[in-house]
C-alpha cells in the first residue's frame, strides 16, 4: 500500500520569506500524481499544485513550486515571498495512475501547518 | 458552478443515533469519495465510487455505508453513530484522465458524537 509522510508537523515563515514543505511516499508504481493541498482555517481544502510522476519538469504554479525526486521519492513545496493568507494547512497526497478505481482514492500525509508571522 | 456541496456543515448526534452526510457534485464526475479528518492522521479514505451503482470500501469502512444512485450524489450513512466517529469528514469528486484531474472537495461536515 502507498503511504504518505510528512515529517514537519509545524512550520514558521516571516512575511516575504520562503519556506519548504517537506513530503516524501512510498510506492512501487512509477505512474501517478501528487498534490498539495492547502486547507485554511475556513476547512475548504483547496489545490495549490499537481505533479504528474512522468513529467521530469518540476510543477510551478506562481509563488508555489516543488521539487520532484522521483527516485528518492521526495516531493517538496516552496513557497516563496509567503504571504499571510498563505498560512494554513497543508497536506501532501498521492493517486496512483492505473486506470479504474485508482482513479477515485487518494492518499493523504498527516499534513504541516503552516504559520506566517507579520 | 456549484462544484461538491455538503451537507450539513455541523452535527452532534449522541451515541445510537444514524444519520446520513449528504454530498452532491454538478461536475459530472465519475468518481466521488468519503474521507474523515482527524489531528495528525490527515485525511483517511472510507467509500469511494466510481461510477453510478459501483461502490467500494477504503482505508476505515467500518461503521458507515454509501450507495450512489446517480452520478450527483454519494451519501454517508453512519449506522449506529459512536464517540470514536466524532470527526470532520469530507466528500471529494473528480474525473479519471485529461486535464484537472485533481479531486474537489466540500466544505466538510464538523460530526460530534456524545
């Protein structure tokens, strides 16, 4: 079974600064996807970014970014110039590319909160 | 577009009590999920489906059930509701290939039971 892990329960950012998340799983597959999902304190879980597992190039979605070991199976997010309303939540999620009922189960890390001092 | 719509947003039930989670998706996905919420295990996968009249369990089944009828909704029946199911829980919907593929979530549904 796939697992997920998030190591960084906590993390602290100054406003303008930038900070990485760190993900990394366990899977023996080699097609899949992975995301970042960004909860606030409104609950609403919202996409930050994908990384397809066969795509080498490294995701950006504008300040977000991560950095994709597909071989150490390591999946960061930086944030850079963080802002306040980036605190929040953040978990880290896995879903296998096979086509079926893979398509409707995702795999969650313990998530890593996310604090942006003024 | 109204994506995934719960409801309802906060329950308290005492302990004994059914109820059912409501969720309905105007995306015309195939596939619809039940997650729960609880501190430092992140989201953990209960019923998914993937398509009307397909259904299967996931990671914590026990204690709930889900039927889908049609490819908007996907309830959640708590069956007999105990403190251990006192959770957030959230329904997801998404499509298999092609473009967005990601899930979409409710709001999620804060449960209490006492």
């Amino acid at each position: 079974a796939q697992t997920v892990t998030q190591s960084q329960p906590e993390m602290s950012v100054q406003e303008a600064e930038t900070v990485t998340l760190s993900c990394t799983y366990d899977t023996s597959e080699s097609d899949y996807y992975l995301f970042w999902y960004k909860q606030p304190p409104s609950r609403q879980m919202i996409l930050v970014i994908r990384q397809e597992a066969y795509k080498q190039q490294n995701a950006t979605e504008n300040r977000f970014s991560v950095n994709f070991q597909k071989a150490a199976k390591s999946f960061s997010l930086k944030i850079s110039d963080s802002q306040l309303g980036d605190a929040a939540m953040y978990f880290c999620a896995y879903r296998l590319n096979a086509g079926g009922t893979s398509y409707g189960k995702l795999t969650f890390g313990q998530g890593t909160i996310l604090t942006v001092h003024p | 577009n109204a994506g995934v719509t719960q409801t309802p947003k906060f329950q308290v039930l005492k302990t004994g009590q059914s109820m059912t989670l409501q969720c309905a998706q105007d995306m015309n996905h195939e596939y619809m999920s039940w997650y729960r919420q609880d501190p430092g295990m992140g989201l953990r996968l209960i019923h998914y489906s993937v398509g009307a009249g397909i259904t299967d369990q996931g990671e914590v089944p026990n204690g709930y059930n889900v039927s889908r009828s049609t490819t908007e909704d996907f309830p959640l029946r708590l069956l007999s509701a105990a403190p251990s199911q006192t959770s957030v829980y959230f329904c997801a919907s998404s499509k298999g290939t092609g473009a967005r593929t990601e899930a979409f979530f409710g709001q999620g549904t804060r449960l209490t039971v006492v």
